[in-house]
C-alpha cells in the first residue's frame, strides 16, 4: 500500500468572542422553558426545575436564593477561567 499525502484548505470563520458575549450568549439560552422542562409554567410547578450550572458556551453558572423554603431563582452567571 502507498502512502498519499492529502492537501485540504480550512477557513476558520468568525473571530473569537469575548468573555462578555459569552456570557451574554450563555445567559439568553437560560430560559424559563428550558428551565420548567416538564412543568407547564411557573404557577404549576410539579418536578424538578432544571439549573445548569455550566452554561452552553463554558460560563460558570450559581444559583441562589435569599428565601430558603424555595428553590434558588435567581443566577450569576461568569465565564471559567482558562
């Protein structure tokens, strides 16, 4: 068997994001449907909310909550430091 070398040309398009848009980007797929998941609404809530904790492009994702007897509502979201 002979060995073929195999030239290919790779466009790399865009540029790289900043922290800022990730997190930004992160921050707008939180949302209230994808967090429900199988609960019908915020007022009929019946299974467990689902709360990332890493967002879709790498942000570090916290819940908390000042009320202890719910849930975590609310988030702060910061990118991971690389």
């Amino acid at each position: 068997m002979a060995a073929r070398n195999v030239s290919f040309d790779l466009v790399v398009k865009g540029g790289l994001i900043t922290e800022a848009e990730i997190v930004a980007a992160d921050m707008s797929a939180l949302t209230l449907a994808s967090i429900l998941e199988n609960n019908v609404d915020e007022s009929n809530v019946t299974t467990n909310l689902v709360l990332p904790t890493t967002g879709t492009l790498g942000s570090t994702i916290e819940w908390t909550s000042n009320n202890t007897a719910i849930a975590p509502y609310t988030a702060s979201l910061r990118p991971i430091k690389r």
